[in-house]
C-alpha cells in the first residue's frame, strides 16, 4: 500500500548518510566498486523523487575525511566513479543546482575542475539544490571555521588574547563560517545501512534534525522508502525544547 504524505509538511532539507554499499555487493559476490556504482543509481532516483516532492535541499554524504583511510584502490576507483558519475543531465532536466562541501583540496584536480565545471553549469537553477558532502567532516569543518573567525579577527586588528576573551563569537556567526552556511539546517536525517550513528557528519547542523535509521542497504534505497522515511519525520512533534502545550498554543494561533 502506498503511503500517503502530507505535501504541506514535505522537509526542506534533507540529509542523507549512504551506507551499505559494500556489504550489498559482498552479499552478491562483487567487489566494492560494484556497491559504489549500484549506489550511484540510487542518488540519481532519490535526487529526482526529492525534487518531485519538493524538498529544497538534499545534502548526500557521499566521501568522508576518515574514508581516506580506506586502501588505496578503494580510493582511487571511488575518486573514479566520482569522476565519471557527474553528469549535468539529472541536475539540468530536474532544474537543481549542485553544490560541494568539504576539503576539496584533497581531492585530485581533474576531480576539483569537474565539480566547479558542473557547479557552475547549474549555479542558475532554483527548483532544489543538491549538496555532495565530499572529503567531509563535521569535526573538520567546526575546525576551519574557528581558524577562520580567528584569522579575520585578528586582520581587523584584534590582539590573540582579545580574540580570546571576545564575546562576539555566537551561534550565529558560527553559523555564517560554517561550509552550510547557504542552506537551512537539514529538519531530517537518514541514515541507510543498519548503522546507528551519525559518523561526523552534520554535527552542528543537525542539533534538531529527527533522526530515521533503516537497515536497507543504500543500493537498495528506492522511492517507497525515501516516503517512508518522510513519513516517520511527519508523525513526529519538532517542539525544540518547547512544551507539547506551547507547541498547540502555537498551532490555535496559526489557525485564528
């Protein structure tokens, strides 16, 4: 039976951790590689089903700052299929503008010229923005963007002991520093593979987000189970440290 869900609470950011792509091609016999290409089938369906929806951001972790541990030719064939998957089609014909987070530094150049190639061909459509956290990290990017209030302190003449001591430091211009900074705070994330952990990904940002957790594999993650998800997320009550009275209060005002 198909799931009805309510347009009106569609999230507007959605965020997503991609796991199971190994261990669904080990169950097949495959090598590694053959999960990562079956994987990049399912990123094309759900960034095409999100942008039906009406989801306004869909960030896809896609390569994280640990996953540069992995052995080398795992490595090499996933900066490969980055390379080669990154197509301009899926992002022109459902009017999505792409975008990149991460330490794209590290990355080998003919991969850092096709993202800005393809971050540029789409920087004019406004239907969704899909966002790749790629050489990502929560703990990197928290990092940098201390290093970076810190160094634009002291270049307006701030003393290291007054960039110490400031109170002009908050949540807000944290948030402007941060690689996010362009796009809301994902309201959901999902995480596919089984695993019940957030794994450095979107720590500051997803401080509210709900949480839904599946055990299928990313490979496998079809459009029922993106409505699924999004089910869950609207049977729930974002009160965000609020009472459940000041949250219905809320709603009869809405309504008057």
């Amino acid at each position: 039976m198909a799931i009805e869900l309510d347009s009106k609470r569609i999230p507007q950011h959605i965020a997503i951790i991609m796991d199971g792509n190994g261990r669904w091609a080990a169950e097949r016999g495959k090598p590694r590689s053959y999960g990562h290409q079956a994987g990049v089938e399912a990123v094309r369906r759900i960034t095409s089903e999100c942008t039906r929806l009406g989801v306004k951001f869909l960030t896809l972790y896609s390569f994280s700052t640990e996953n540069w541990n992995r052995p080398a030719e795992e490595v090499a064939a996933l900066m490969g299929l980055f390379l080669t998957s990154l197509e301009d089609e899926i992002f022109m014909k459902n009017n999505v503008r792409f975008r990149v987070i991460g330490d794209m530094q590290r990355l080998p150049k003919p991969l850092q010229d096709k993202l800005h190639e393809v971050m540029e061909h789409t920087a004019a459509n406004d239907r969704m923005t899909a966002v790749i956290a790629l050489s990502y990290s929560a703990r990197w990017e928290i990092t940098e963007a201390v290093k970076q209030i810190t160094a634009d302190m002291m270049q307006k003449g701030a003393t290291p002991q007054e960039v110490l001591d400031t109170d002009a430091i908050n949540e807000n211009v944290v948030g402007q520093y941060l690689t996010t900074s362009f796009m809301p705070d994902p309201e959901l994330l999902i995480r596919t593979g089984g695993e019940l952990r957030v794994s450095n990904y979107l720590l500051w940002q997803i401080a509210y987000s709900e949480l839904y957790f599946c055990d299928t594999y990313w490979p496998d993650f079809y459009e029922a189970d993106l409505h699924k998800a999004i089910h869950s997320y609207q049977q729930r009550q974002r009160r965000f440290g609020k009472t459940e009275a000041q949250i219905e209060e809320e709603n009869q005002d809405e309504n008057e």
